[in-house]
C-alpha cells in the first residue's frame, strides 16, 4: 500500500511542475486538449496507461 501512495505522490510532484514553472503555457495546453475529438483524448490516455505500465513492468 505504501507503493500506491508513494506513486500518486510523484504523479502529485510532476502534474503540478509545469503550472508551477510555465502557468501561461499550461493554460495554453489545457485550452487546446478542450478542441480535442474524444477519439484523440482516449488514444491519449492509452499512450499514458500503455507507458505507465511499461515502466512499471520494467521497474518491478
């Protein structure tokens, strides 16, 4: 269990550095995945699960 919330803390630190480092080019990038085909966010969101398990695998 100590894993999981030790994960979703690095998931924490790394989602929050681009607003905190670039907030305007953030912004920018959240505006433009809103003109985004639902099709486009999931194969998206593939990529990261695919690449999340990949590392993990890899790591484990």
């Amino acid at each position: 269990m100590d894993l999981i919330w030790t994960a979703l803390a690095l998931v924490l630190v790394f989602e929050g550095i681009l607003p905190l480092v670039a907030p305007r080019l953030w912004r920018r990038v959240f505006t433009e995945m809103f003109g985004l085909r639902d099709g486009q966010l999931r194969f998206f969101g593939l990529l990261c699960v695919a690449c999340g398990a990949l590392m993990f695998w890899l790591l484990g």
